[in-house]
C-alpha cells in the first residue's frame, strides 16, 4: 500500500511506517521496493536451535518435548531492557544470517522428528510478526507434515496479520509486558493490539501462554500485576501467566535484576485471578 505522495505505507503493526523506496520501517526486518513493503528478513535465519519447549516459555503444551527453534532479525518494540538485542535492535546488514525456505526449514523439522524427537517449528528469538509471511509459508509447510507450530511474540501486530496466522499456530507465548498504554509508550508498543492478539489466537483454539518481564521501578507494583492478571482472566483465568526476571541488557546494562521476592510476591498476586502462575527464571 503507498499513500498519495507514493510513500509506501507499512500496515504490519501498529508504527504503520512510511517508508521511502529503498528504505527500512523502524523494525529494520522491512523495506519499500516498487511502492510497496516487503519482509527484508524473508528467509533470513539468525539463529535455530533445537530448545526445549520449556524454554519458549511454554509450561502446559507438550511438556518434556524439543522443538527447532528459529529466528531471524528486527523486531518493532525498543524495551530498553531487551535480552535479545543482538538480533532484535538490528538490521540485515548487522547481523549474521543464513537462508533456508520454508520447505527446506520444515524438511529440517521433520528430519529433527526422526532424529530427536523434535514436535515442530517455533518461531521466536527475534520478533517473528514483522516477517510474518515467512511465518505463515512455513508453518503452512509444518503443517503439512502433521508438526506443530509455536509463536513467541510481543503481540504488537495488526489484527489482519493475527487473524491470518491464528488459524496455523498451535501454541504461542505472548508478552504482556505492561499494565498500561502509558508502559507500552515506554517500549515504543501498543497495548491495545497486544491484548488483542491474545484474544484472537486464544478465540482460534491456540494455545496461550503470556509473560510479563518485571523491570524494577517500572512494572513491580502489585496494582500493575493485577491489572495484567485481571486482562488475562478477562480472556481465560486458565491462561497460564509466566512472571520473570529481568536481568541487565543493552539500555540497561546497569540496572539491578529483579528481586527474586519481588517475582514471588508478584505471582502471588496474579494468583488471585489466574489458575495457573509460575515465577521463571527464578533459582
Ligand atoms: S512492521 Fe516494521 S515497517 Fe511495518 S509498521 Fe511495524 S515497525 Fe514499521
């Protein structure tokens, strides 16, 4: 889509970038060719590993099993705490990527099936929405041969790249990563579209898990936990929630980490809402 000055226009998430031809949107994943926007990331794989599923993080979806994990780069939020930063907060140029489509990645899975016991693809490490039709192509080929697809995402997408992929994705952990708009402001996201994308997969018959990464001083307030909780049971009560850790990264390489008290309590107080809470990352 362009505009009238002939600027394309990005509708992937909800920035809706204007990007000059030859130039990237703010998630550095994609550019305008033609007057049009496409996925610069396409095929594009920074990082695969064969995790397991416990460490997407999905506690109550084949628990005990392995699954390839892969990612490519870019992603549309700027947490100043990102964990993932090496991949996430940069573009093609910057970071080391090999290619595979989405056959020759779901061959790989299945010949990891034979092997190790692998159960799919899961799409994570970077922001898997803003390449989100290298996605839908593999999971359509996971599919096709019987695997399961897993999303770990930040939720910050249209509701038309949602809907488009619900129906392909088998389990997905959603970050939930603030109480509010004003948190999402700070992250550079919108809070409306994440708690949406959690309606939408959860109304598909996915599996949902949400995670909320506690940042000192920031999201550690019992009326923050509760409100998260309080939009999860709105949803579902049976949504399991995982309440984590931060840890010092990137653009807050000197911050404290989280407490492990503050985890706890935090997730006592989810518990007033949600059946099923875990502190991770905790020792
Ligand atoms: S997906 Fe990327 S290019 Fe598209 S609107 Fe979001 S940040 Fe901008």
């Amino acid at each position: 889509m362009s505009d009238a000055t002939g600027v394309a226009v990005c509708g992937t998430c909800p920035r809706r970038c204007r990007i000059e031809n030859g130039r990237f949107g703010a998630c550095r994943a994609r550019r305008a060719e033609g007057g049009r926007v496409v996925a610069a990331n396409y095929g594009r794989i920074a990082s695969a590993a064969l995790d397991p599923v416990e460490k997407k993080p999905l506690a109550f979806f084949r628990p005990g099993s392995f699954v390839l994990s892969v990612g490519s780069y870019g992603c549309n939020l700027r947490c100043p705490f990102c964990q993932n930063d090496g991949i996430s907060q940069h573009g093609g140029d910057e970071v080391a990527c090999r290619t595979a489509t989405p056959a020759e990645l779901a061959g790989l899975a299945e010949r990891l099936r034979e092997e190790r016991g692998n159960i799919g693809i899961a799409y994570t490490y970077n922001e898997p929405l803003v390449g989100w039709e290298f996605v839908r192509d593999c999971a359509r080929e996971v599919r096709a041969r019987g695997m399961a697809n897993i999303l770990v995402s930040n939720g910050c997408a249209s509701g038309e790249v949602v809907a488009e992929l619900a129906p392909l994705v088998d389990a997905a952990n959603i970050d939930i990563k603030g109480p509010s708009q004003e948190y999402y402001d700070w992250v550079g996201g919108d809070f409306a579209s994440v708690c949406r994308t959690v309606e939408t997969l959860h109304a598909a018959g996915c599996h949902v898990e949400a995670t909320t990464l506690v940042v000192p001083g920031r999201n550690d307030k019992d009326a923050d936990m509760d409100a998260i909780a309080a939009f999860i049971a709105s949803v579902s009560p049976d949504i399991p929630l995982h309440v984590t850790r931060f840890f010092p990264r990137w653009r807050m390489a000197d911050a404290s980490p989280t407490p492990v008290a503050t985890i706890r309590r935090l997730a006592d107080v989810a518990r007033g809402r949600l059946r099923r809470v875990l502190a991770g990352n905790c020792p």
